[in-house]
C-alpha cells in the first residue's frame, strides 16, 4: 500500500469563509477566521499570520557548527540555537539564508541548499521554516549587521558536541532540532 492511499485527501484546502483582524504586530498579525473544511464543517479558528523564515545550518570542511546565543522572548533567557531570520519581501529562502547567516555571524554561505521545508506549529500559524544547509569557510568573514533590537553570541562548535546539546535539552528550538537531525538522518 502507497502513502498516497492511506492519505488520499492532502493537500484539500478550506474555504475561508470570512477574516477578522484582531491584532497587527512588528512580525506577526492575529485573526479570526471562518472556514469551511474540505469535509463540510465550518469552524472557527484563531491564526497568526507570521512571514516565512529560514533556519541555517552552517557547516565548515571539518565538522564545525555555526551556533549562537541570543536573547529569545518566549523563553525570557539567552539561548542556544542555529543562525535563522525572516525572509525579506522578494527573497527567495536561499538568498535570505545567505543575508541572515551573514548579518548574524559574518560568515559567507556557499553551496547552499533547501533540506526542506517545515512548519512550526499548522494548528494556528501559517509560518513555513525552510531548513537550509551551507558550507562555510571559517577563514572568510563579512560584516556582521545586528538589528538595532539583537545581538548574537556565534560560535564554531564540534558536531559531536552540537550532538550533546541536543541530547542535553541544551538546544530546544524546534526548527534547530529539525534542521540538525534532518542533517544527520538524511544527508550524512
């Protein structure tokens, strides 16, 4: 039996019935919606309307990770994670990977791949998270460009030792999680 037989219905959209704005913000809107399921139920929902991003996993001819620590809000602490950021209007994730890997460590992106491509929660956002793979050379350095509201603590850390985090709860972020493990179950 083929996946397409046990889960013939994918990919069926709703009809969006009627929005409501409830809240515009600096990166994310809330609103009300109305919606008719593919199946005929009408429902009502609650999503945040989030610009997509990209989550980069940064990787030198010997095995080093680019992370970084960084202040995050929903966690109220400094946290470890690997460089990521919003892709700007006309962007394609690629080319926003290399901005924000860039502005965020200095480091210069090459052979930049899309490993695929991730949500973050489907239940109440819209967000898609492309998880993408880059090889850097730890010689070659840009300039850093901090938003005036940021700052990032990089460093080059031993695969083995991200593997650690990992397995010590130390990295928590989901599109990390994802983009690391996708790295060692698919690629490697």
């Amino acid at each position: 039996m083929c996946m397409a037989d046990l889960f013939e219905k994918v990919g069926r959209r709703g009809k969006v019935l009627s929005t409501t704005p409830v809240y515009h913000g600096l990166i994310f809107d809330l609103v009300k919606q109305t919606i008719e399921t593919p199946d005929g139920l009408e429902v009502k929902r609650d999503l945040i309307q989030h610009g997509n991003a990209v989550t980069i996993l940064a990787i030198t001819a010997d095995d080093q990770v680019v992370l970084g620590s960084e202040y995050r809000v929903g966690r109220n602490a400094e946290t470890i994670s690997l460089p990521a950021g919003l892709i700007n209007a006309g962007e394609d994730p690629l080319t926003a990977a290399a901005r924000e890997l860039q502005e965020e460590t200095g480091y210069i992106a090459h052979e930049s791949q899309i490993m695929t491509q991730i949500s973050s929660s489907e239940g109440f956002t819209d967000e898609t998270v492309s998880l993408i793979l880059t090889h850097i050379d730890p010689q070659e350095h840009g300039e850093r460009h901090f938003d005036a509201d940021e700052y990032v603590n990089t460093q080059l850390v031993p695969l083995s030792k991200v593997i650690d985090l990992l397995k010590n709860g130390q990295i928590r972020s989901a599109q990390g999680i994802c983009a690391i493990t996708w790295y060692l179950n698919f690629i490697r």
